[in-house]
C-alpha cells in the first residue's frame, strides 16, 4: 500500500485520539472512585462518631455493674445508673439515622413513621444496655457481674455491627488500590504487638491464648500480605 503524508498523518492523528481517550477515561474513572469514597467517608465519618459515643456510654455502663458496692455508693450508683440509662436511649434514638427499622411495612403500623418495622441488631445492642443498667439493682453491696458480661456483650455485638456498616477492610484495600497514604512504612505492627503482648505474659503467666513468638509473626505477617494482593 502505497501510503502519503497526509494518510500517515491521519493514522497517528486516529492513533493518538484513540490513546487519548483511553487516558482520559482511565482519569475521569479514577477521579469518580475518589469521589465515591471521598462520599462514601463522610458518611462513614458520622456513623463512626455515634459509634464511638455508644461504645464509651456501654462501656460506662459495665464499669457501674462492676463498682456497685465497691466503687460506686447506692446513691451515687442510682444516680450514675439513670443517667446512663437515659444516654444510652438519646443515642438508641439518634442510631436510627443511620439505621432505619427493618421491613416497616409488616410490623409497627400504628407507631410513629422512624419506629415502624424491627430494630436492626446494632440498635437492639443500644436499646437492651439501655435497659440492663436502668434496672440494675442499686442497694446490693458486691458487684454486678451478669449485668457487666450481659453489657459487654452488647458493646460487641455493637462494635461488630458497626465494622459491618463501615467495612474498613474494604476502605484500606480501597485506599491501597489508589495507593494513598503511607506505603513505606516497613515496621511490622506484628512484631510490636508480640512484644506487648509478651510483656504482660510475663507479668500474668497465662494471659495469652497464644504465645506471640517469631511463628506468629511471620503468619500474622504473610496472611496480611495475602489480604493485600
């Protein structure tokens, strides 16, 4: 084929539109992801915020189980208690911004439109501690410890349904997909947290289910570089 200028001329032209676009598609893709999780952090930025309160108002709470009658008076106690009693119902209240009754449209007609339907677990956390410290028997002179493990248990079926809304695994491998934020960071975490967790197997024998030696470095290590890929 015998080919002039013009035609080469306009075979690189079409070459050269094709790769640019193909490079602005991948810039306009990118920027979309950021803005996505840009949103998407916002949102989450909130919801951690009501997390964080319930976490500390139940943990709160299990720490009044635990002093009554050592730490705290009956007095004192049932005032403490009611306190939180009536906190961890606010906070009941404001979760249900963020997380909306279930099937509204069976259950709960005659309630008001925001208590229509089933509360999602993460609530039932709040709403049951809520209740377990307002009933909490206050002129009993030892500590509550069902009322502390039954508290403790919400905390973490709160914190567990609370990692589930935000996934913060998914925003870190989203966030090394874009490779933003640190990634020179070569001092094993691992490694440090053996450390402090040996440090109080020497000071209380037992305390660890599992001794943090250089094995389960090394496998803490390898599972996160396999998470990462």
């Amino acid at each position: 084929m015998n080919w002039g200028v013009n035609e080469w001329v306009a075979v690189l032209s079409a070459l050269l539109a094709v790769v640019s676009l193909a490079l602005n598609w991948l810039v306009v893709r990118r920027q979309t992801e950021l803005q996505y999780e840009t949103l998407r952090a916002e949102m989450d930025a909130e919801v951690i915020a009501w997390a964080h309160e319930a976490i500390d108002h139940i943990s709160r709470a299990a720490a009044l189980a635990r002093g009554r009658g050592v730490t705290y008076a009956a007095e004192e106690l049932r005032r403490l208690a009611f306190e939180s009693c009536q906190g961890l119902s606010s906070i009941a209240d404001r979760g249900r911004l963020f997380f909306p009754n279930e099937s509204p449209e069976t259950h709960g007609r005659d309630k008001e439109a925001a208590f229509q339907g089933y509360r999602p677990p993460i609530l039932d956390a709040v709403v049951f501690a809520s209740t377990r410290i307002g009933r909490l028997e206050t002129d009993i002179a030892e500590p509550d410890k069902d009322a502390a493990d039954f508290l403790t248990k919400c905390r973490r079926l709160l914190v567990s349904e609370a990692q589930n809304a935000i996934d913060p695994r998914r925003r870190g491998q989203m966030l090394r997909r874009l490779a933003v934020g640190r990634m020179d960071d070569k001092t094993s975490a691992y490694a440090l947290a053996a450390e402090l967790g040996e440090a109080l197997e020497s000071l209380y024998p037992g305390y660890l289910l599992q001794r943090r030696d250089a094995a389960w470095i090394a496998n803490r290590e390898t599972i996160a570089r396999q998470r990462q890929n």
